[in-house]
C-alpha cells in the first residue's frame, strides 16, 4: 500500500472553497494507534464550524471526524484491535477526509457485521449524539413530551426514531412539509414548521399548556428565545449546537423568569472520553439499529472531491437525513 493518499485539507477559514484535495503521506501509526483504509466518512455541520474559524485548530488541517473501514496496521500498544477489523469512529481528531488515517485506539469502536460502513459513518456522530442527549444528559424514562430543533436532519431522524423506541412523544421543528411528513415517518410525535406557525404558542397547545421537561436545540442562536419559551418551569435547555451561530450573552435573570430554568451546554467528547464508554455508548446505538429501531437513513452521496459542493448543500438547508462522502 502505498504512503500517499487522497485527502481534503484547508490552508485558510472561508467558504467552501478553501476545501482543497491533495495527496499527503500517512505515517505508520503510533504505538497507541490503528490505521484505518477508510471505506466512506461522514459529514457534519462540526466541519463547517472548523471551514469557516467558528471551531479553531492550527492551521493547515483536515476536517471531519467521523468514519469507517478496516484496520490495515497497528501500533506496538495496541490491544482491542488487529487487522482486517471493521472498524468506525465518531469522535476523532480532525482529519477523517481521507482514504487512510491514523486513530487513536480509544477513539475506535468495533463494527458489527450487520451494519454496513456507510451506515456507520452516517450515523456515529449524529447517533452517539441521540445516545448521550437521551441516555446520559437528560435520560428519557418513557412518557416525556419532549422539543426537537431540525427533527429531519440527520441527529434529528434518529431522535425521532429512538424517541419513539422509548415510548416518548417527541414535538419536532423543521422548515417545509416535505420535512414535517419525513419527520412524522420517522417517529415524530408531532411537527411544527417554524416558517409559518409559532412554535412556542405550538408547544402550549400540543402540551394542553404543561409545555416540556427538556429541549434539545441544535440551532443555536435563532432559536434560544423560543426554546427557552417551551420548557416547564426548573425544565432543561439542553443547547448542544449552533447552526445559526453560537448563543451569546446568556442572562441568568432571564433564567429565573423563565421558570428557574436549567441550561446545559453538552458535547459528546465528554460523554465517551474513555474507550469503554466510546464502545458503551457505540453498543448502545448499534444495538438499535440491529434491532430494526433505528433506520439510518442516507439521502446524499459524494465523492471526496465533492466536499466543498457537499458543505453548501448542508449549511443551505438543502439536504435530510445523513450525508456521506464514498471512498470505495
């Protein structure tokens, strides 16, 4: 196998543009690290946030930190892996934009034969997400009302999929009735299209005035005011990311009036930061999908020369479901 290989760098923050394909040499990996041929990498709105300097890392850098495939080479320490393994990852460092990459072993996860790469890198981000916002920061019991910012996204299909395996009725927003009927088809409980109705007034509604125990809100900016409008009083704003831009300025009197209101800022990294958690909540989600709970659902395809046509299609609100780049 050759050292050179394909792969997507920048040299600058900007707009798509500055999504550069070039050749770069792949060491032999560290004693704590495997090599991984990768069979296709996931995209998400986190790579846009580095693209564009909202997320920082030094300069030039990779971008992308989830995918899948087999263990071509191991470091001396290594010991959960060998290789031929099928192997994912959802939460590595930068750099997964390439055909072959190093990882840290405790950020791999072994891959059940029943899912396929693709499937994996579709949904280790996205689902590892769902995992620890409805397993570990607010865990879902079964009869909750629930808000679910972009429910027909790629995180949100799944939400609404594993909410309705628990039992819990989740209120999803989106942006079009072609969202709203995938979001129902995927298990939503209910949807509002924020284009034309008011979603806080809809909430109420819908919970006959109680309103919810907790929100999950990965928009961000636009939707903070709102968000905080739907939950009960001592509810959680669970704010785990910033499609529109990051919340700033956060009042804590604004808090108190809103009904003693909890906020939680959650990312992932410290919710699997040791490799038995990582597998655990791997597992977790693995398990749902071979049960059939789960459908991951795949609506774009790119190959890795197509990133930067593959970020505007997400940021532009054009894509559902999940969106993976094929490197086979």
């Amino acid at each position: 196998m050759s050292n050179l290989v394909k792969a997507i760098r920048i040299e600058q923050h900007g707009g798509p543009e500055v999504l550069k394909l070039v050749e770069i040499e792949v060491a032999a990996p560290a004693d704590n690290e495997v090599t991984i041929k990768q069979h296709a990498v996931g995209l998400n709105f986190i790579d846009i946030y580095f693209r564009t300097g909202l997320y920082k890392a030094p300069l030039p850098h990779g971008l992308g930190f989830e995918g899948a495939g087999e263990v071509v080479a191991v470091g001396k320490k290594v010991k959960r892996f060998k290789i031929g393994d099928r192997v994912a990852y959802g939460q590595s460092p930068i750099g997964a934009y390439a055909q072959v990459r190093n990882v840290p072993e405790a950020q791999v996860v072994s891959l059940p034969k029943g899912i396929s790469y693709e499937e994996a890198a579709a949904m280790m981000l996205k689902g590892l997400t769902v995992q620890y916002l409805f397993r570990q920061t607010y865990r879902l019991q079964g009869g909750e009302t629930i808000l679910f910012h972009a429910a027909a996204g790629g995180v949100g299909l799944i939400a609404c999929q594993w909410a309705k395996a628990l039992k819990v009725k989740l209120i999803g927003t989106v942006s079009s009735p072609e969202k709203a009927a995938l979001a129902k088809a995927h298990g939503a409980w209910e949807v509002i299209d924020y284009s034309k109705e008011n979603v806080a007034q809809r909430v109420l509604e819908l919970t006959k005035g109680k309103k919810c125990p907790v929100v999950y809100d990965g928009v961000g900016k636009d939707t903070w005011e709102t968000s905080l409008d739907c939950l009960q009083p001592r509810g959680l704003m669970v704010s785990y990311g910033n499609a529109s831009g990051s919340v700033d300025g956060v009042s804590l009197n604004t808090l108190a009036a809103k009904g003693s209101i909890f906020v939680t800022r959650p990312t992932l990294g410290t919710h699997v930061n040791t490799a038995e958690k990582m597998q655990a909540a791997a597992d977790d989600l693995f398990s749902m999908v071979l049960k059939k709970k789960i459908k991951i659902r795949i609506d774009q395809r790119y190959p890795l020369e197509q990133a930067g046509v593959a970020q505007a299609a997400l940021a532009s609100r054009k894509t559902t479901g999940a969106t993976v780049f094929t490197l086979d």
